[in-house]
C-alpha cells in the first residue's frame, strides 16, 4: 500500500491513501450499499423474509407481502437511492465550491429556497405534477445559492461563517414565509405535511423518472469540476496559473448544485445534514481529492439515508418517523462537534 504525505495548514503532514486502498473502500461502501437496499425492502412495520422478497422481485406474485414489495417498498428503496446520492454528491459540491466544512444545501438554506418554491407552485399556482414543480425546485434552490454566495463574499473573499449565518438566516426566513403560507389554506397544504418533514415513504417512481435525467446530468458536472476544484482548493491565483478557468467552474459546480438540491427536494422534500456528515466521512476515508471524495459520497450518502429510514420505520412500530426528522436528530450533534473542530473554519 502507498501513501503519499500531504502538507497542511499546520504543523507536520497527513497521509493520503493511495489508490488501492481507496478502490478498497469504495468496493466495501458498495457492498454495504446493497446490503442496505435488501435491509430496506425487508424491514418495516412487519418484516419480510428474503424468500418472499425475491419471488416478489422475479415474479409477479398477488400475495400480501408481494404486493407490499412490489408497490411500497422497492419504490421507497429507489427514491432512498436517487435522493441520497443527490443530497451526498450535493453536499460534497457545495463543501468543495465554497472551501467551507460547515456547508450543506440546508445550512445554507438551498432546500428552503426549493421547498418555498414547490409551496408556491403546489398550493398557490395549483401545480400538481412532479414536471411542474420541479422547475420552481430547480429555481428556488439557484436563486438561494447565489443569494449565500454573494451575502457570504467579503473584500477578504469568501468567509465560511458569515457563508452558514447567511444561509441560516436566509432559510429561516423562507421557511417561515412557507409556513405562513401553509397556514392560509391549511386544507389545500394538507397533502404536503409528510413531504414538509422530508420522507422518502408513498413516494411512487413516477415522481423520480422525470427528474433523473437532470441528476444524471449533474453527475456527470460535478465529476467535470473535480479535477478543477482540487486546484481551487490550493487558492484561485495558483489555480489559474495551472489554466482552471474560475468562472467557468464555479458556474458548472452551481448548475450541478442546483440540479442536485433542487430535484432532492422536489421528490422528497428537504431532508438536512445528509450533505454535511457524508463529504466528512469520505474526505476522512479518501483524503482531499475530489473525485473520491465525490465517489464516496454517490455510495455512502444513500447508505446513511436508508439507514435512517429503516430506523424510522422500526423505531414507532406500526407507524413511522419521517427520515428527514431522524437524519436531524443524527445530524446536528455532528454539526455542533463540526463548529467545536478548531480547523472547522476550512478546508
């Protein structure tokens, strides 16, 4: 195994893996990842033995527990797997974008930017289908992302903790205003309390196909940008002098953000701190390349949001909690440990 040393902000050196050690990783992650998806079709309010999960996937059985599979939860497991991969890869874009460790598309108020707008188009604009409100997920989620970026920018450059007070204030803000809106015609917002709190569950495919291209797309963007924004990392002006193009790639990383945020939000409402603990764990495993950074993140990320679900599911047996609510309680002890870090200013 090789490792090569890299030099940091202070004293002494690190070791970064080497590349059979992080093909390792991310093999094990994608064993642990399927894992997980069987876990997920299996377990819930009553548990299904694997037998009967198979023939439900093989054949097109009429059985109870077939139809449970069928219907309920390999759809579930699905849009687990599409929104975790976005909110992951989103996070670990927007950690890269602005070089801070504290940033999250719900920290900096990118999913109250696309939840306020769905709100708009679903309650007040009548827009009922996944091909309509997507656009206004799409737009909320841009507009919040520049709105951050321009109130966190400082003569000095970008600063991490006015970027996080920023987007705190700013979702606040928008989250009350859905809020208010909710509660004008609380009859109309009704069928939108289990998509508020974020959650994966009664989420049929027919809402994720017509999003998918777009996160397929920005899949491919974020993996354009990494090599760019491992150079960026090192300061703009070193980063030019190896011909990155700044414009160009931070244009590209918010288009691939928005995308991401805003179709996440769209299929399955804002679920927080996913972005924030995922990148943590891969630049931990992976060191700071971007590239594997972001690999890691595409495994891992739906891995932990199935997980919650599943906790979910069995903690309130017959009912459930939504993931959004479980992914909170898990996330913010990390943040408040993340702000305590003294490097968490950084990358």
């Amino acid at each position: 195994m090789t490792v090569l040393a890299v030099r940091q902000d202070g004293p002494g050196t690190t070791t970064v893996p080497g590349p059979r050690r992080r093909l390792l990783g991310l093999v094990i992650a994608l064993v642990v990842l399927v894992v997980l998806l069987v876990l997920s079709v299996m377990i819930g309010s009553t548990s299904i033995p694997p037998s009967v999960v198979w023939d439900a996937l093989v054949h097109s059985s009429t059985g109870i527990d077939q139809v449970a599979v069928q219907d309920y939860r390999l759809p579930r497991t699905i849009v687990g797997l599409v929104v975790g991969v976005a909110l992951g890869l989103s996070g670990a874009l927007i950690q890269a974008l602005t070089r801070n460790p504290l940033a999250d598309p719900g920290i900096l108020g990118v999913h109250a930017g696309a939840s306020f707008a769905v709100t708009v188009a679903v309650g007040l604009l009548g827009v009922s289908d996944v091909q309509g409100y997507m656009w206004f997920a799409f737009a909320g989620a841009l507009v919040v992302t520049l709105m951050v970026l321009a109130l966190g920018s400082t003569r000095q450059g970008s600063s991490p903790v006015v970027m996080v007070l920023a987007g705190v204030c700013v979702g606040a803000v928008l989250g009350g205003a859905r809020e208010a809106l909710q509660l004008t015609d609380p009859d109309a917002f009704d069928a939108m309390r289990s998509w508020n709190a974020g959650s994966i569950g009664g989420r049929p495919l027919e809402v994720v196909w017509p999003i998918l291209p777009f996160l397929a797309v920005a899949l491919v963007l974020a993996f354009v940008v990494a090599g760019p924004l491992n150079a960026m990392a090192l300061g703009d002006e070193l980063a030019v002098s190896h011909g990155v193009s700044l414009a160009r790639t931070r244009v590209l990383a918010i288009i691939a953000l928005t995308l991401l945020a805003g179709g996440a939000t769209a299929i399955a409402g804002p679920i927080a701190f996913v972005g924030l603990m995922v990148p943590h764990v891969a630049r931990w495993i992976a060191g700071p390349h971007q590239r594997w950074i972001f690999a890691y993140s595409v495994l891992l990320a739906p891995g932990l949001l199935l997980v919650s679900d599943i906790l979910g599911r069995v903690v309130l047996r017959p009912g459930e909690i939504p993931v959004g609510v479980v992914t909170a309680f898990v996330g913010a002890p990390v943040l408040i440990a993340l702000v305590r870090r003294k490097k968490a200013s950084g990358l």
